[in-house]
C-alpha cells in the first residue's frame, strides 16, 4: 500500500536526483543579480504527449524489470553521468516495491499544470498529471536539447489522490473577513 509518508519519501528522491543533475549546469549559467526567468517554449500537443508517454513508460518498464539501464541511456548525457542504473534502481525502489503499474497512462489524455517552459539553460520543463483513478499520477520533468532531439534530465513521478481535496488553511478566518476565490 502507497501511504503519503511513501508519496512524499519517492518525489524526495526524485528530486534529489535532478537536483544532482542540474546543480553545475544551473550554477555555471546564472549570472549574479539578474533572476532567471523561463519562457514559453513552442512545442505542439503531440509533443508533449510522446515525451510524456515515453518517459513514463521507460520508467515503467524499468521497474518492472529492475533494469534502469534503459532509461538511463535514452536521457541527456549529464542525467547518464549523475545516475547510474543502480542509484536510479534506489530512487524507484518504492514505486516497483508497491508494484505501481504506470502503462494505464497510454490510454489517458495528460493534464498539464505547468506549460512547457524553456529555462535560461535552454532546457525545457513542464507538469502535469493523468486523471485516474483511485490514484493519479503526478509528473514532472525536465528536458535538455542533445543533437536535435529533446533528452530526459530531471524526472518526478508520483501517485496522488484523484479527489480533489480542500487548501489547509494555516489561521482562521477573522470575524467579518472575506475570503475571495481567484482563477
């Protein structure tokens, strides 16, 4: 069973895998006192669509096979150089442990919640989920240029509750307060 604690523990790892990848990248190219800031990036549906079902299905035969080799050859070099296939096969291990089965995602259409943007790396990054249920699966990715073709660089990928639930509220409300709704 995927408990919340499991949820959080694996985007953790994830993470901390694409932040292994990107630190020297996001380092060398910043420069001082001028902020970063990403741009959309002109890529069609069909696009996304094949760079989203690719990657999680490479993923999802990974797990299945515990071969992380696979996955990691078709990402950009510099992803390859930070992890090797048993470190990928240690970041995943809950999700082939609870034997999260990702291949329903060939049939959903995903929802985006982050465009495509292209940061000041030239890497592209966007967001979304495929609205299943029980559980939805939340992803978020990274892709670096490499000879023409867009390449893994960063993956999060995590299974989510498919009911919407209500924002925790950090301080109640005061007495005659309005609270307003935004888009």
């Amino acid at each position: 069973m995927v408990t919340p604690f499991h949820r959080r523990l694996f985007s953790v790892l994830l993470l901390a895998a694409l932040v292994a990848a990107s630190f020297s990248l996001r380092a060398a190219a910043q420069t001082p006192g001028k902020p970063a800031t990403p741009r959309q990036i002109q890529i069609d549906r069909n696009g996304v669509l094949i760079l989203t079902k690719s990657t999680l299905i490479a993923l999802d035969q990974a797990n299945k096979t515990g071969n992380y080799s696979v996955l990691r050859d078709l990402a950009a070099p510099s992803f390859a150089s930070a992890n090797n296939a048993a470190r990928l096969a240690e970041i995943f291990a809950n999700l082939r442990r609870d034997k999260v089965d990702l291949s329903g995602v060939l049939v959903l259409e995903p929802q985006l919640t982050r465009l495509p943007e292209l940061d000041q790396n030239g890497m592209m990054h966007f967001a979304g989920f495929f609205p299943s249920a029980p559980s939805q699966v939340n992803f978020e990715f990274i892709f670096a240029p490499v000879d023409g073709q867009w390449r893994l660089f960063g993956i999060s990928a995590n299974l989510g509750s498919s009911v919407p639930a209500a924002p925790q509220s950090s301080a109640p409300a005061k007495t005659g307060e309005k609270k307003s709704a935004k888009p």
